[in-house]
C-alpha cells in the first residue's frame, strides 16, 4: 500500500506541479493543491472531494471543524 500512495502522490506532483487552483478538463470541476501550511483561507465549496496524499488537512466550515488525515 505504501509503494502504491508513494506513486500516486509522484503522480499527482507531475500533473500538478504548482500549489493553488487548476481548471479541470470538466466543466465545473477544479483541481485544488496545498502544499504548504496556509492562514485561514476560502478554498472549500461544495459539493467537493478530499483527497490528502499526504500529511494532515483542516478546513472549519462555520462552527464546524473538519480533519483529514
């Protein structure tokens, strides 16, 4: 499992080498990448998926306080 996240996250770094928004091929659907620690910042709307390749992720969504690891 460990060689299979390692070669996606090597994937994922080469289709999306920079931090920060990226315009999908479908419409409607961008491509979100954080690859550093980050203040408060508005970047989460819905409907979404989170896919965290590494590391840990929070977002606080009004009270409500999400991790994902």
């Amino acid at each position: 499992m460990h060689a299979t996240l390692n070669e996606l996250k090597q994937k994922v770094e080469a289709m999306f080498p920079l931090s920060g928004e990226t315009q999908s091929a479908i419409k409607g659907l961008s491509i979100f990448k954080r690859s550093e620690a980050l203040q408060n910042q508005y970047c989460l709307y819905r409907p979404m998926a989170v896919l965290v390749l590494q590391g840990e992720k929070q977002s606080i969504l009004g009270t409500d306080k999400c991790v994902y690891k």
